[in-house]
C-alpha cells in the first residue's frame, strides 16, 4: 500500500477533506422572561415578580443549517519499490480500462522502464469521487499531466528546463570528506570528484578534523530538482596545514586536466592508493608477525581493507606481466611500468575483464576487486611497488610529474586562474533562490 503523503483542499494539501460529515450549530433556545408587575407598593405590601412561562419548543421545529457541498480534493502517492504505473494508478482509484489507456498515453512521452522509488503521482478527485485528473510528478526530468474530458483523459506533457547554476562549496572536516559535503548539503558526486583531483598529492586516508577545502562547481538541476554536477572547474584543499590548489584546464585531445595556478599538472606518474574509501590495516614493515603463519617475517606492501568487490585500479599506465594465482598471493595482478618499476596487487576475489598477461592498462584502469584469497584473514587488497628488484614503501614513493604548460595554452590557462581564484574565497551562496521552481504543486 502507497504511503498517502498528502491530502486536502489545495493541491499538495496536507489533510484529506471527509467524504462524509455532520455539522451542527449552535442552537440558541430563546426562555422568554414576562414582564415584572407594578402595582403600587405599600409600606406593608411586598413586591412580586412574575415570569412568564416559556413556550414550548419541539425537536421537530429545531433548524441545523446544511452543510456546504464537500471540497474537492487530491491525493499524492509515491512510487515504492516493485510498483508499476498500472498498480499505482489503480490503487488511486483509475478504472482498470482507462489505467492501460494511460499507461499507453504516458509511455509515448517518457520510457515507463525508466520510472524509480520516489517519483510522485497526483490524483484529483470531482464530485462522485471519480478521479478528474492525474499529474505524474518524475524527478529530473518533469511532468506527465492527464485531464478527465468528455472522452477520457488527455495527456499533455511538460519537460523541466534544464540549467547550470555556478556555485562556490566551502567545508571543514570534522569526520570525513563525505559528511563535510553532506553538511553543506551536497551529494555523494562531488566527494568522487575532489578525490580524483587531488588524488596524486593527497592522502585521503589521512585527512585529520580541521583539514578544509573549497571548490567551485556547475550544479544541474532540471527544473526545481538537483540532478547533478559538472566537472570542478576550480578546488582548494587545505591539509595538515598545507595549501594544495588545482584548476581545470581543457586540452587539445578533447580532454582535460588539472594543473596548479603555475600550470604545473598535477597528475603524476603514480597515483597514492589503487582503490578509494578504504583504511590502511597494516603498513610496509621489514618485520612484521603475520597472522596466519604466526612468524616475524617482512611484509613488502601495503594492507587496504575494504570490502569484497572493492574495485582495484592501476596506480600508473603499464603492461600487465602477470595475471593469475598461487597459494600466497591468492589471486593477483603484477604490472611494469618502466623497465624497472613493477606494482603488485594481491588477494583479489577476481581479474576485471581483459586482464591478462600482455594487456596495457592505464593508470586509475580497475584491474581486479577487492577479495581474501590466499594467506588472508579477511578481504583486503596488499599493494607492493618494487625498483628493479627492491621493494619500495609505496606510502613514501616519490612520484614523477609530467612537463607543465607552456606558450598559448599557458597564457589561456593563466587568464582562466586570475577568473577563478577569487571564487574560491566566496562565501558559499544558497541556491534555493536560483533554482527554477516547480510547475506542479506537488
């Protein structure tokens, strides 16, 4: 049964109006007082007051004014899971024959496979309580609109506009990234975006409370509703007192990248984690018990636990050497780089497609996901980095950063800086005001 989540006199109401009610008045029953007599008062007489008796009133003559005819009023329900337009429409009173006459109306204007949890549909309802119209309310895209006629219903329908709205997002970190931008009332795509960024020179697994970050972005919205966000145009992040800056810039590839405000690009050879969201369990160590052999022993790598599936990236482009499994390692990936860097990523639950010895990867490319097969206690990832045999701490590698921009894409991408530098230091601003409002009155 749909959540009924609003009913009443105005469309969007809150209170459903009864189908049915008494009323009664206040009856006033009038006690008629007689007139006091009088006579002339002697000083030995008393006075006398006479009261009239009061009618009688029958129940019968009693008048209860009649109530006004009963409001008109609507009914909005949510699309919950498993539910399909029909059954919505039914369960809101449409006859089964004029529901798949509707169904068919709707689906010429928006694919009815593409309906989710949480879109809205309206019902008004006239006199005789015959359903006069139905307003379908889809998040993101806009409105389907039918109205009762002498035939049926006609269906209208009412794409949103879309627009882009610049904004400028400023938070502090007290727990994590994702509940700093979740506080300032952003979504989780935008956590994905700043981490990819700053994803060669930051450790976002060592991100402390007072760390700070501002960013300047698109915001999407079609209509009244938020539907997305465009690349970061312009980010500041500021971490263990260190100020780390990045400006997007387009390049002639029909790509684009991010490089500091002296055109420096940011990415480097190799990015610092080959999976996100996670937490370091165990750090390189040249001696370190290991759980499951009960022994000192060195450990070449870094632990990352996160859960089975976690995806795995390449930390930098190369040629995949191996791509198999053994008792130790369980399932694992190694790559080259150059002629003398390789990485290796172990105890993965299974490759990603094509990944086989001789294939190129790129770097940020999934190459397997997160599992614990062999020598592993749980699901993690171990990531090693060695140098020509020698195993390298890849918590402390020193990675090699591309030539910066020179010439007339310097001088573009410097024009670009001086625009957007100072939106950084605005305060953020509240996009209510900038959002087109809804049509409907959902």
């Amino acid at each position: 049964m749909k959540r009924l989540l609003a009913r009443g006199r105005r469309l969007g109401g809150r209170i459903r109006w009864p189908r049915a009610f008494v009323a009664l008045t206040p009856i006033a029953i009038p006690f008629i007082l007689g007139t006091v007599g009088t006579a002339p008062i002697s000083t030995t007489a008393s006075s006398a007051l006479l009261i009239a008796t009061p009618p009688v009133v029958r129940y019968d003559d009693l008048r209860v004014s009649v109530p006004n005819p009963l409001p008109q009023h609507s009914v909005i329900l949510e699309i919950n899971d498993g539910d399909t337009l029909a059954s919505v429409l039914q369960d809101g009173g449409v006859s089964p024959e004029e529901t798949a006459r509707l169904a068919r109306e709707f689906s010429k204007s928006f694919d009815l496979q593409r309906l989710k949890p949480g879109n809205l549909i309206r019902f008004h309802y006239g006199e005789g309580d015959q359903v006069d119209s139905v307003q379908m309310k889809i998040v993101g895209w806009g409105e389907i609109d039918a109205l009762r006629d002498e035939t049926g219903f006609t269906v209208t329908s009412q794409q949103a506009r879309q627009q882009a709205v610049d904004m400028t997002v400023a938070a502090s970190i007290d727990s994590s990234l994702y509940t700093a931008l979740s506080n300032a009332g952003e979504g989780p795509q935008l956590v994905q975006q700043l981490v990819d960024v700053f994803q060669w020179d930051i450790d976002f697994f060592a991100l402390q409370k007072g760390d700070s970050f501002s960013l300047v972005v698109k915001r999407k919205f079609a209509g009244a509703d938020a539907v997305g966000y465009g690349p970061i145009e312009a980010a500041r992040f500021v971490h263990s007192g260190q100020v780390f800056e990045a400006f997007r810039q387009e390049l002639p590839d029909d790509h684009a990248g991010y490089y500091s405000r002296t055109g420096a690009p940011l990415k480097k050879q190799f990015l610092r984690a080959p999976l996100q969201f996670t937490r370091i369990t165990s750090k390189f160590s040249l001696s370190r018990f290991h759980p499951i052999l009960h022994c000192f022993r060195p450990h070449h790598g870094v632990d990352y636990g996160a859960p089975v599936g976690t995806p795995v990236m390449s930390t930098a482009d190369g040629v995949v050497v191996q791509a198999s499994r053994n008792r130790g390692e369980g399932n694992f990936v190694q790559i080259r780089h150059s002629s003398r860097i390789e990485t290796s990523y172990l105890h993965l639950s299974r490759f990603a497609k094509n990944i086989r010895r001789g294939a190129k990867v790129q770097q940020g490319q999934v190459i397997g996901y997160v599992g614990a097969t062999g020598l592993a206690t749980g699901p993690h990832l171990d990531y090693r980095v060695s140098d020509g045999g020698k195993w390298l701490d890849p918590l402390t590698l020193k990675s090699i950063t591309p030539d910066p921009m020179h010439g007339a894409a310097l001088r573009q991408f410097r024009a670009s800086v001086g625009r957007l530098l100072p939106r950084l230091d605005q305060t953020p601003r509240n996009l209510t005001a900038n959002a087109t409002r809804a049509r409907a009155l959902f």
